[in-house]
C-alpha cells in the first residue's frame, strides 16, 4: 500500500454557469419508499438502491431494458450497489446496520467478493472502470475517511494535501478520478485527480461541491450546495451546468456514462426519487 500522488495543484475551477437541454425520466422501484440511483454504464444499465416499506432496509437494484432486478449481498442486512461498468460488473456496500459492519463488493457475473481495505474497519467501492479498476473510502480506526485504489489485488491510499478528509467517488478508463475532501475550516471541495495531480473543483458561489463520477470525455458529475440548496452538476469543456428536477427541492448528481446520460436522485413533496437525464 501506499499514498497516491503528492502534488496538488490549487486551481480553482470557478468558469459561470451555463445552460443545458436535459430531458428527465423519473425512477422508483416499485413498492419502495425512496429510490436512488448512483450509476449508469453506455448501454444504458442503472444500479443504485431503495428502502423498502416493511423493514426499512435498503435493497440494491438493476434497472435495465426497463426491469428491475434486486440486487442483495447474501449475509448482509442492506445493500447499496454505487457503479456498474459497461461489462456489467458492479460494485458498492453492504452493511448489517451499525457503521462498523459495512464492507465493499463487486459483484461479477453473479459472484460476489467483498472488498475491504487491509486494517479499515469499513471499506465502501464507489467507482469502477471498464479495465475493472476500483475506487472508494475507508475509515480508520481513528474515524478519519481516505480514499483508495484497488487493482490487481493492490490497494493504494488517495488523501489530498491538506485535507482533513478524502473522499473518492470516481474513475475512468483513462484512470482519472474525481471525489471530495474537507479543508482544515471543515468545507467540502470537489477535486481532479489525473496523473498525480490533484485540482479542486469549486462550482462558482458554492459553500460546498462534491465531484460524484467521470466519464471517458472527463465530463464529471456531482452535487453543490449554495443558499443552502442541493443542485446537481455537471462539468463539462471547463463550463459547469446547473442540473435540478423540475419540482425539486434539491437534486443530486451521481452518475455519467460514456454518452452523457446522467442518473441521481431528488427530493420533493412525496419523497426521494431517482432521475435520469438525457441531452
């Protein structure tokens, strides 16, 4: 194991905000209470979980060629699928209720294998890449967050310079990774990670941006807060875009395939619900 990239670079990527046509199809697992996608592959398959009405649990989903399927890590209590790559492997986070039980998977050709960072009491995967390269976060047993890397068997800690909290999300099959982290004052940032650099991504006017998924293109994906309302984004030729469900009152971005589709999840009147959003 070791640290990934010690260089940061502090630029701020503050371009104003322009405007995009987006169509919106909502999503909700039937009989579920709340339904929150996190991630969507070329071919147009979305993975993500809800909560259920009688045990309150969250069970993972697929939704492909409009069926969804339940997704459930055997042995674990609730199960929260994060990424699905375009060979259809996906990953993400079971747990049996107190924090200390979450653990990572990827599930692979209906196996699954659990992911845990070596000494972490909770792992959670976030991001896969076609070359089935992984990212996600630990916990230490000092409670502190780190993001990693995991390929070929071989983990490797991502922190920013100066961050009190890592926080990856993230990957492409160039291997360029986006996440969060939280500055000494406690602010969360979005930030780049490509080559061994790190930028930040600060969406304009924001008091808080987490950068959520990268395709291919480097188009990135995430959620802002400002005047104390959630938005999604995406961030795309250097322009941001401000992304919110007609109806909403606050959105959340979550995931970016090779085209540009665009799955997350919103809150209104009734509850939380997912979204997918074309061009």
């Amino acid at each position: 194991m070791g640290k990934r990239a010690t260089l940061v670079a502090l630029l701020i990527l503050g371009i104003p905000l322009v405007a995009l046509a987006l169509t919106f199809t909502t999503i909700d697992v039937p009989g579920s209470r709340n339904t929150a996608p996190q991630g969507i592959n070329t071919r147009g398959d979305i993975v993500g979980f809800s909560t259920d009405n009688t045990t309150n649990r969250a069970h993972g989903f697929l939704l492909s060629g409009g069926t969804f399927t339940e997704i459930n890590f055997p042995g674990f209590l609730q199960t929260a699928p994060r990424a699905i790559n375009d060979r259809g492997d996906i990953v993400g986070q079971a747990d049996n209720g107190p924090p200390n039980t979450t653990r990572g998977f990827l599930l692979k050709e209906g196996t699954f294998t659990q992911v845990e960072f070596p000494g972490a009491p909770i792992t959670g995967v976030f991001g896969i890449s076609n070359a089935e390269q992984m990212v996600g976060n630990y916990i230490d047993s000092a409670g502190i967050n780190h993001g990693f890397t995991l390929e070929d068997g071989t983990f490797t800690s991502i922190d920013v310079p100066g961050a009190s909290q890592t926080f990856t999300f993230g990957i492409n099959d160039p291997g360029d990774i986006v996440g969060s982290y939280l500055d000494g004052s406690g602010k969360q940032h979005g930030y780049f990670l490509s080559d061994g650099t790190f930028t930040t991504i600060d969406v304009p006017g924001a008091t808080a941006t987490q950068a959520r998924d990268i395709n291919s293109r480097g188009d990135i994906v995430g959620q802002y807060t400002s005047a104390g309302v959630t938005h999604a984004f995406v961030l795309r030729n250097g322009n941001f875009t401000t992304i919110d469900v007609p109806g909403a009152v606050a959105t959340f971005g979550r995931g970016i395939n090779a085209r540009g589709d665009i799955v997350g999840n919103y809150i209104d009147s009734t509850g939380t619900h997912g979204f997918l959003a074309t061009e």
